[in-house]
C-alpha cells in the first residue's frame, strides 16, 4: 500500500502540468514505462544469436516467440486468427542472378556494356524467372504525375513500349507528406504502367548520392526484394507489364545522356527547381533479368486490451511496430549481422512496455487497444500492409494507428518531436495536447527530403484510408551542446541499415522512455475519446483514401 501511494505521488511531482492533463490511471500507467525495461527487450531482440531478424527465419521466429510469450504474461488476449496470437503473412522472395543478367546501352550505333555492381544494380522480377526487354529510353524527369499540384513530369511525350528513366523522389516545392507520395516507387510504377511504359531506370540527384552512398545502397538491393501473396497467391503491388528495372549509378547515369538535348548536370538542376521535364533519349536499353524466386512466412504478432464502453469497445485503436530487421548483411569490423537495435528493436520492446502500461490499467480505455508487431517492413512495410488489407477485425471498426519505428528519444533529451501524418486529421489536437503535457514542443520535418511518411507503417494504414500517426525524433536536444540534426544525418550515413545499429551504440533509455510515455497518451486518448477520428476536409490523403476504411473487409481467414 505505501508503494502504491509513494509511486502515485512520484507520478504528480514527475510529469509537468502542461496544458489539458490525464486522469489519475493513465499517468499512473505511463509512469511503468521505464527505461532499463526497455534496454532488457531490446538487448535480447538485437542480440547476434538472432542473427538480424529477416522475416522467414529462425531469428525472426524466436523474437516472435519473445514478443508473443510477453504479451501473454501480461494478461493480453490474443488477436491473431483462429484465436491464435499470429497472423501468418505469405511472402514471395526474389533475388537477381547477377551472373546470367546483363544491362547494355545501344548510342549512335555503339554499345556500351555496363557492369552489374560497379554501373548499375537491377531488382529482381516477382513473376517471370527470366525477363528481357529491348526498347528506347525517355527521361521524364521525376516521373510525377500529379494533377493536384499543377505537375506532370509525362506531358508531351510517348513512352507507350518504352523504358522510362526518373531521379529519386519529387519535387521540394510540394508540401512535405504530398512530396513523400509522389516519392513513393509504386506510386510511380503505377504511373509509367499508366502511360505504357515496359521496363524503369533509377537515376539520383549527385547530392542524394552524399547522402547514400553507392557502396551502401547496391548491397541492399541485391539482397533481394519480397511481396505478400494474395488470396490467388499473386504477389501484391506488381506490376506485369514492367519486364525490367535498375538502378544506375552517377557514372553510369552520365551514359545514359550521351547524345541526348541535355546532360544529367542539366536535368538535375531543372529538377532542384521543381520544374516538370520529359525528352526521348538517344540511348535504348536492353535489359536482361534472371531472377530466382522462391515462397516463405513469417507472421505478425497480435494482442488486444478489449475496451470498456459497451459500443465503443467494436472500434480499435492499432499500435504497430517492426519486429523484423535486415537478417545477415555486409559485415563492419568483422560482424555481418544486422542488430537493428534502434531500427527497430528500439520500437519493438517501446511497444512492449506501452501494452504492458495498457494490460495493467485497472480500467480499459473505452475503445480497444491491439498491439499488432509486424513483419516485412524492411522489405516494404509488406507485415503492415498486409494487416491493413486484411485485418483480423473488419477494417471499418480500426479507428486510428499509431506507429513506432525508431523510437523516439534513443539518441538524446529531445525538447521536440516530428509528427509525421496526423496533420492530415482530428488527430493533430490529440497529438498537440499529448505532445503539451509531456514537455514536447511539435517541429517540421526536418529532413522532408528522406520522405518520411511513406517509409514506415501508418503509411500502410493511410493507404486503407485509416488516420495515423508516428513520433519522430525531433532536433532540439536539452543539451544546447548537442546539434540534433547533425546526429539524426550522422546515425542515417554511418549506422543505419549497418551492423553498427547495436546494442553499443550510445542511446538514452530515459529519454526513450519518456518518448514510449507519449505514444501511450497518444493512443489512450484516441481510444477513450467520444469522437472517431476523421480526416480533414478536403484533405489531400483523406479525398483520395478516406472512402477505403468505410468499405468492411470481412476477417481474414
């Protein structure tokens, strides 16, 4: 009893009295949420013996086993199928013969032979184990068509049958998460499918090369690419009628322009400023590639805190965060393992502690709460998708998603935090009052260039017309000794995707604890309000989703 009464008032003297506070029980349940609880999840998920947790093996397995054998001490329910904790997701994995593929580039009558790995790297076919192409080559700038900006890179020419060349991402004038859409490859796949195109060239700006460097992007890409089957077990999101597609480097991209009205230097300023551009090349393409593919599993994990109100306990507010991380890749200072401690062990073992925070409430929130840990986000956010397109609940009872990935606050004492999405809803009040009472001030996304917003699992959610939301880190540090941006590029250029994302890595528990405190509140207060969330009108991603999540979408089976 004395425990209780001193832990409540550690509770009242800890957390500031910002703006519109919580009841008594949700700061009392935030207040489990401790930083070495976390560090214990995440030294365990990122440890070698799980060798990087690629979905599909039995690194991955084991931490599922974790995951599913902690929810289960808590007192959660299972919220898998058939009354399981699982959701298995089918997976297509493919991975180019580099040996038996081949890229050569036909100008003015001359040949020029480009070398997989050191010109170009291609990604593999999903449906046809050999594939080639031989057809002229059109620039077409960012290859964005987008009537809502005023923007189409394809106006004016004809790529019917052709090969399409686009830089990476879109134009900066467009506002940040609309830039993160128009970045995004399936959305510029569809588009070249629309127009006719057969086969894609990747082509970056030189200043995206600095920020990524070839030696670390090629390896990734030939680790291979997967996509979740259908029903019919056709991959999702392919498209057939692209027989090929690569990416070059700056060299090789230079090539790509001999002969041509303008050079790479020139397109690439062009596309600095925004301005829409297409010309047929001089150049054709042959393609040829040889790809094996083969089928696994590997499943998300799902638990739920049932709700309390009588008629509001039928909706859902989703908590999702990535179990999965790279598996075994090339090796720095002699270790080739993938740990993903921060990416996403870190997220991963945050919602451990914030569904623990939820089971051990007295009282349920009014809405339920489930906690849903996916696989394959690495390999294109495949876990979260595939949940949002078959969840194991009728998709129009799923209210909101708050989505965790990095946690926020591992790198240092933040005074600030990103909010990636829910500007685009009702949710924006519910993060601003959560983000008040804990300190945080909101900012900009500050690297509105790394497109964000697509590259996590709301996106998936946004996608089936949900509202979501994911915390970032921010880049004002409390200590004014630390230049937060300059931390977040560093980690981004010397740690991310590397074996060097380990558990010896400096991270700040507490911090992180404080940021795990903030995505519970978050959730909370979406799952105790009267209110659903709704998208803004006239909202660029609620016009073009929103009507998705009122269509039911019967439980998987």
């Amino acid at each position: 009893m004395k425990r209780w009464l001193l832990a409540a008032v550690a509770v009242l003297l800890c957390l500031p009295a910002y703006g519109q506070t919580s009841t008594g029980s949700a700061q009392q349940a935030m207040q489990l949420i401790q930083g070495p609880a976390i560090r214990g999840h995440m030294r365990f998920l990122a440890d070698s013996l799980l060798e990087g947790r690629a979905p599909g093996t039995r690194g991955y397995d084991i931490a599922a086993r974790y995951v599913q054998s902690r929810l289960e001490g808590m007192g959660l329910r299972p919220a898998g199928l058939n009354g399981s904790w699982y959701q298995n997701v089918p997976l297509r994995k493919s991975v180019v013969n580099a040996a038996k593929s081949s890229l050569t580039l036909h100008v003015d009558g001359k040949e020029i032979t480009l070398a997989e790995g050191k010109d170009y790297v291609f990604s593999p076919h999903m449906l046809e184990s050999d594939s080639v192409i031989d057809a002229p080559v059109v620039f077409v700038g960012f290859g964005v068509t987008a009537p809502d900006q005023n923007y189409d890179d394809y106006n004016g020419v004809d790529v019917k049958g052709k090969i399409v060349a686009t830089l990476y991402g879109a134009p900066s004038k467009f506002e940040s998460t609309e830039r993160a859409y128009y970045s995004d490859g399936l959305v510029k796949q569809r588009n070249a499918v629309a127009h006719g195109a057969v086969g894609t060239i990747g082509l970056m700006l030189p200043e995206e090369w600095k920020r990524y460097s070839w030696d670390w992007i090629r390896p990734q890409i030939e680790a291979g690419d997967m996509k979740w089957l259908d029903a019919k077990a056709v991959p999702h999101d392919t498209f057939r009628e692209l027989k090929a597609g690569a990416l070059l480097n700056n060299d090789a991209g230079a090539k790509l322009f001999i002969g041509a009205k303008h050079n790479l230097q020139e397109v690439s300023e062009k596309a600095r400023k925004g301005e829409p551009q297409a010309f047929l090349l001089a150049a054709t393409a042959q393609m040829h590639v040889v790809s094996q593919i083969s089928s696994l599993e590997s499943p998300n994990i799902l638990a739920v805190r049932p709700g309390s109100d009588p008629t509001l306990k039928d909706e859902y507010v989703i908590y999702t965060a990535h179990l999965d991380h790279l598996g075994i890749c090339p090796p720095v200072n002699g270790d080739n393992v993938c740990h993903g401690a921060l990416d996403n062990a870190s997220g991963s073992a945050t919602l451990l502690e914030v569904a623990r925070a939820f089971a051990e409430m007295p009282k349920a929130p009014r809405r339920s709460v489930m906690f849903v840990f996916v696989t394959g986000e690495e390999m294109g956010l495949l876990g979260s998708d595939y949940f949002a397109v078959s969840p194991t609940v009728p998709r129009k009872s799923i209210a909101a998603n708050v989505n965790i990935d990095e946690a926020p606050g591992m790198y240092y004492a933040m005074k600030d935090v990103v909010a990636m999405g829910p500007e685009h809803s009702s949710l924006q009040k519910i993060v601003e009052s959560a983000t008040h009472e804990l300190g945080y001030t909101i900012s900009p996304d500050p690297m509105p260039e790394e497109v964000g917003f697509i590259r996590s699992d709301q996106y998936s959610f946004v996608l089936q017309g949900i509202p979501a939301v994911y915390i970032a880190d921010g880049v004002k540090a409390e200590d004014p000794k630390i230049d937060g941006l300059n931390v977040l590029r560093k980690w981004l250029t010397t740690r991310y995707h590397t074996p060097a994302d380990n558990m010896d890595q400096p991270i700040d528990y507490e911090s992180g604890a404080k940021g795990a405190q903030l995505n519970f509140l978050i959730g909370y207060r979406i799952a105790e309000q009267a209110a659903r969330p709704e998208w803004n009108a006239g909202d660029f991603f609620g016009k073009t989703f929103g009507g998705k999540q009122r269509t039911a979408t019967p439980t998987a089976e």
